[in-house]
C-alpha cells in the first residue's frame, strides 16, 4: 500500500501511479486539494491509475518539499506526476531528491525554475497596495475580495466576482515565507531542471506566465485556451486537454 498514517489521499489501482502537486492558496486541506484536480482524478481513476494527492504542512517552501518527500517514499520509481502553478517547484525539488522518481511530469499553469515573473509583483501591487505588503513582510495573506481572489489566484482580472467568491471560500490563507520563495527576487529560490521529459500546458489568458520557456527543461509547451483558474474550472475543454496529458503520459517513448 502507498498510504502513511499522514493525511494524504490514496486512490488505489494496479495501474501506474500519478503524484498531484497542488500549488498555493490550496494546498493543506485535501478536500480543496481534491476539488481543485477534480477533473484529473475523474479522469485518471477511470483509466485505472493510482492516484497519490499530496497536501502541504509548515510555513516555509523547505518544510512544504520536507512534507512532499515523506508522503512519497511509497511511490514507485518510473511513476508520474502532475503539478498545479507552484506545486512544480516542489515537484522539482522532490525530484532533485529522487531523480529517477518520475517518467514523464505535467505542468498545469506550472511555473519555472525560478519561480513567478516579477510581473506578478506588479499585478500584486495595482490589485492591492495592503496585501502586497503582506506579502513582502508579513507571516500570511489571506485574500478576501473577488478583486484580490482574481488578482491572486485567476491572473484575470475580467473572471466574474460569482466565481472569485465561490473559489474564495475553498481557498485558505497562505504563508508569508512561501509567497516570497517563489515570487519575491531577493528570497526566489530556483529550483534545478526536471530530469524527465514533461508537458506543459500554458493557458493563453494566464497573467502567471508570460511567454514561459521552461529554460535548461525537456519541456513540450502547448498553449491552450484559459486563464490560471483553468486547472479547476468547469467545462469540457479542461476536461479534452487533461485526456490528451493522460494519452501523453501512456504513450511510450
């Protein structure tokens, strides 16, 4: 069995197994982890995969990567792996550890080594002047209107305030140390290059990541229609590019 006494999901199979990495704002309770990668465990636990869903614990991105290698150590080599935004740097430091862990990764919205374009601190500082500051020199944010939930969590500023608020009340706040980890330049830590071949899905719309190149990375980029909610979003279009990344994921080389 892959399941520990630590609260983690385990969906079990005698398939391969895949590894979901959430990212911020929803990482630490696993109903919202859950809800937020509804779609690909449908998907995946239809086709027979074992579905490991990783939550985070501490207040810091080391203590995050510390909790993601002990929920691991029960996972195959050779195995997969899918990573919401930010959940790919703790994807990459995991692999770091472990480089022969994953065969393939896919990135959502999943953002590069070294973290958040620094026009993510300016989209931070037009939504909100108090929570920027937070961000530079507090313990944690919590975002509390659909203006910051759009500016913070969609990267569109246009999504409708019924969906920003709907998604506010799954989302929890987030540390102060891990928000400047991955968005602040003097704290960014940038993260060694996946060891694997992996697929990037980019939506058009995501403010997070300006022209990414997934620079030094085996990385096959696919733009596609959607802004950075799109991972957990409703419609049949996330629903076609998650099949196609399990099509991908089957595929051998």
């Amino acid at each position: 069995m892959l399941n520990t006494p630590l609260l983690f999901g385990v969906i079990m199979s005698k398939g391969k197994t895949v590894v979901l990495f959430p990212g911020l704002w929803g990482n630490r309770h696993l109903n919202t982890v859950k809800w937020i990668f509804r779609h690909v465990i449908t998907i995946f636990e239809r086709r027979g995969w074992n579905i490991v869903i990783l939550t985070y614990r501490g207040d810091t991105l080391k203590e995050h990567i510390k909790r993601a290698d002990a929920l691991i150590q029960r996972v195959p080599k050779g195995s997969f792996a899918i990573c919401h935004s930010s959940g790919a740097q703790v994807a990459r430091a995991i692999c770091k550890m472990h480089p022969q862990l994953f065969n393939k990764v896919g990135l959502i919205s999943g953002t590069e080594r070294g973290g958040m374009h620094q026009s993510v601190l300016k989209q931070a500082l037009r939504a909100s002047f108090r929570k920027f500051f937070m961000m530079i020199f507090g313990s944690s944010v919590r975002l509390d209107t659909p203006e910051e939930i759009s500016a913070f969590i969609i990267g569109n500023t246009s999504t409708t305030a019924k969906f920003a608020r709907g998604l506010g009340k799954r989302m929890h706040q987030e540390s102060g140390s891990v928000l400047r980890a991955l968005m602040v330049p003097l704290f960014r830590a940038r993260q060694n290059p996946f060891p694997c071949k992996g697929l990037a899905l980019v939506p058009e719309k995501d403010f997070f990541l300006p022209s990414p190149a997934y620079e030094g990375e085996d990385m096959e980029i696919k733009i596609v229609t959607g802004d950075h909610s799109l991972l957990f979003g409703e419609g049949r279009r996330v629903r076609t590019y998650i099949e196609r990344l399990e099509v991908w994921f089957s595929k051998e080389d």
